[in-house]
C-alpha cells in the first residue's frame, strides 16, 4: 500500500516531538527516499539532521520508529561520535579511491563502531524508557 509522503512526514514529526521534548539535544527528522543505495534506513547526519527512508518509516510502527529514531539521536550524544565519522570517513575514502586499509586500522574501525553501535543502542533505551 503507497502512503501518501506527507503522511509519512506527520507520523515522524509526531514521534519526533515526542522524543524531543525528552532529550537534550536538538535534532530535525526528515524521511528521504532513499539512503545512500537502499530504501530502508536511517542515518543521522553532522548537521544533527536524522534522514529515515520513507519506505523504512511505512512498514515500522510508531513503537518501533521511536526506537529507531532514539537511536539516531544517542548517535549524537555519543562520546566517540567524532572518531566515528572519522571512521567512516576511512572506510569512504578506502572504497572511493581504491586503497585498503591496513590491518590494524580495520580492526581498530571495526571495534570502533561495534561500540558506536552498542552505545546507541543502550542510550535509545534510556531515552525511550522516558517517553
Ligand atoms: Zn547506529
């Protein structure tokens, strides 16, 4: 079933709402069609903007788009989020301009957002257990 783009913008501007006015940190939500080459995904971007594929906001509920959404926001909140971009900015470049990267680099990019990862997801609990 195709939802209208505005009723997806609603439904996330509602959920958002919700969890701003429980955190301490801004942000803006907006829901794009598609996120780098998938049409299921969510990223928070430096501007503290979190994109969310509207075909990724239609088959979630509202329960489960706050969780993601709080996950997003704990991307922010991050006390390693800067060595992340960093991270990611590596693997970019390794893969635009063809080189590798070494051995210990990659183990230490891959520990690296594992513990991105995990602390977004701990911190989303935290931040839902308040809405
Ligand atoms: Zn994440």
């Amino acid at each position: 079933m195709l939802i209208p783009a505005e009723a997806s913008k609603d439904r996330l501007r509602k959920i958002a709402d919700r969890l701003r006015a429980n955190v301490d940190i801004f942000f803006t939500a907006c829901s794009v069609e598609r996120i780098f080459d998938s049409e299921l995904g969510a990223c928070v971007y430096h501007d503290s903007s979190i994109c969310i594929t509207r075909r990724f906001i239609n088959i979630l509920d509202d329960d489960e788009l706050a969780a993601i959404l709080a996950h997003e926001i704990a991307h922010l909140q991050s006390p390693t989020r800067k060595e992340s971009i960093a991270a990611l900015a590596d693997i970019s470049s390794s893969q635009v301009f063809g080189w590798k990267l070494g051995p210990e680099r990659k183990r230490a990019v891959k520990k690296l957002l594992h513990t991105e990862e995990f602390y977004a997801d701990a911190m989303a609990v935290e931040i839902l257990q308040k809405v």
